[in-house]
C-alpha cells in the first residue's frame, strides 16, 4: 500500500468515526440533556434527635402539604413517619415556575427539647415537637452579608475583574 492510500484509509476510519460518534451522541436512547436547574440544590440539613425521635426537613408534596419547601417530619427508629409539620408558609405564584419559589431549610439544631431551624431567607423558627407546632413569630431575617449567596448559604463565586 502506498502512503497516500494509506493517509486516505485513515482519513476515511477517522471520518466513519466521527460520523458514528456525533449520531449515536444525539440518539435518542444514548443523549442525556445537561442539567438546566434554575436553581441550586436545596441546602443538606443534617436530620436532628430528640428523644429517639429523629426529626428532619422533607420535600412536601403540593396536594397533601400545600407546598414544597418548609415542611418538617418526625421518624421513629424504624424510620416510619409520625407527623409532619408545615414550619412557614410557602405559597407559590402560578405565573413563576415553581422550584425557584421553594424554600428549604438551611439549618435545623436541638436546643434545650426544642428544634431551631433556620431556612434560606434568614429567617429562625422555634418548634416544640411535644406539641408539633411553631411557637412564637419567626424572628426576621437577618441582613444577608454581601460574601454569602442568600438562596444557597454557600459562598459567592467571585469572577476577577
């Protein structure tokens, strides 16, 4: 074989490949989207115990809780749901897409029997679990610092320049 014919069969093996690679690439049983989220991932809360209660932040469902974010749940050491308690209101505008509006809890701790969960606008709520209910005014949010993103918690990606 001379080398020209042996540059074209390689050309030729490198063209079929890239041809099979860009079609099974969009091929609808092979492509996967990339992620197009919104919003960044709601906050991991530790789950808090109390008693042998283990109390932790779960997704609500829109039908049974009336929102998403903001819902606690209690659990017995099998890990079988006792209650569950809306902690805030979370209403949703119909005109807005919903998992930007959701808003998670960002810290939940013990404290003398009862749980103290801050969630993503800053704002702490008290909850007695003996009574399964909210006690008292949420305390206000506090000023967001300016080094911290307010919907995540997490630190500001700085871009230079």
């Amino acid at each position: 074989m001379t080398r020209g014919a042996a540059l074209a069969a390689a050309a030729m093996v490198f063209a079929t490949a890239a041809c099979d690679g860009a079609t099974n690439k969009h091929s609808p049983m092979t492509h996967t989207p990339p992620p197009s989220a919104s919003r960044a991932p709601p906050p991991r809360v530790p789950p808090v115990f109390i008693a042998g209660v283990r109390y932790a932040q779960v997704a609500g469902d829109i039908d049974m809780d009336g929102q998403v974010g903001g819902i606690l749940a209690a659990y017995d050491a099998s890990s079988r749901e006792l209650w569950r308690l809306r902690v805030y209101e979370n209403a949703r505008r119909p005109e807005l897409e919903g998992d930007v509006q959701d808003v998670w809890f960002r810290s939940l701790r013990a404290e003398g029997g009862h749980l103290v969960i801050e969630n993503e606008r800053g704002e702490r709520f008290e909850v007695d679990p003996a009574a399964r209910r909210v006690i008292g005014q949420p305390a206000p949010a506090s000023a967001p610092k300016p080094d911290i993103d307010p919907i995540s918690g997490q630190p500001r990606i700085r871009r230079p320049g």
